[in-house]
C-alpha cells in the first residue's frame, strides 16, 4: 500500500458526514489539477475521500463546513488499490481557503420578515406566511410573492399583523 504525507486543495463536494467509528467525520474532496486549461473539457475530477479522528477538526466538519467550501487538508494519502476507486486521506489539518457563495439550506428554513414568519422549504416553491402570533396569513406562489401576499393581508387586516 502506497502512502505519502501531503497537503491537497479541493472544494467540499456534500455535507460532511459522521464517520464509521465514534469520533470521526468524512467528507469528499474534488481536487482539479492546476493546469486545468490544458486538459480536455471532459476531464474528470478527482475525488478524494478524507476522514478525520482529530476532535477540532471533526467539530469543523460536521458544524461549520458547507459543500462548495476549498479547503486545504493535510494529512496521509493512501493511493487506491484498484484503478477507478478513489483515493483516501487521513486527514491531521484543515484550513478553510474560501467558503461557498451561498449557505446550502437544510431541509427547511424559517425566517422572519417584520411581523411575518415564513417557511422555506427546499422541496417547495410555496411559502407558507403567518403573523409573528401564528395567525395563517396564506400560501405565496414563491419567494418572489411573500411581499405581495404581506401587503393584501395588511390591506384586508388595517396594518395590524
């Protein structure tokens, strides 16, 4: 079995994940080659799978790593035993390069808007609306006719949420 001590930058492919054995967490690391431009349009990635006993590092992974985050790891390449299987690292440091555009949202997300709470829910374009008291206000058709269906209800109730 080939190992190598090494670091290597790639971007968090999903949620990092708990690992089989108390204590650790695994993730998938995509790691492109630096002269990407040379390469054919229909390269494939590398995936690297990582995992990590180190309790800091664990507790980054699984609370505060989000999939589209680069990151750096450091730690102990093992090659693949067979062609086309992908490599893994034992992972001894984590350094956060960048972190994704934009936060992936759980299954669903309540926020608030004024005297309003709606519901995100990520398998849904509807929104449910209710005053900040629990009062059903409606279903808007999308995020874009929160504000609409706001508005109608503030008509229709005189302003009172």
């Amino acid at each position: 079995m080939d190992t190598k001590h090494c670091a290597v930058d790639g971007w968090v492919d999903a949620i990092p994940a708990r690992g089989p054995r108390i204590g650790t967490a695994t993730f998938d690391l995509i790691v492109r080659p630096a002269d990407i431009e040379a390469l054919a349009d229909d390269a494939l990635d590398t995936v690297v799978t990582c995992t990590s006993a180190d309790p800091r590092i664990t507790h980054e992974l699984l609370n505060g790593i989000q999939p589209g985050d680069l990151l750096r790891v450091t730690g102990t390449l093992v090659q693949p035993l067979a062609p086309g299987e992908p490599a893994r690292l034992t992972v001894d440091a984590l350094e956060v390069l960048d972190t994704a555009l934009v936060p992936v949202l759980r299954d669903m997300v309540m926020d608030r808007c004024g005297d309003y709470c709606v519901i995100f829910d990520a398998d849904r374009d509807q929104v449910p609306v209710f005053t900040a008291l629990g009062q059903w206000v409606g279903l808007a058709d999308n995020p874009d006719a929160i504000a609409t269906l706001i508005d109608v209800h503030e008509r229709v109730n005189g302003g009172d949420a």
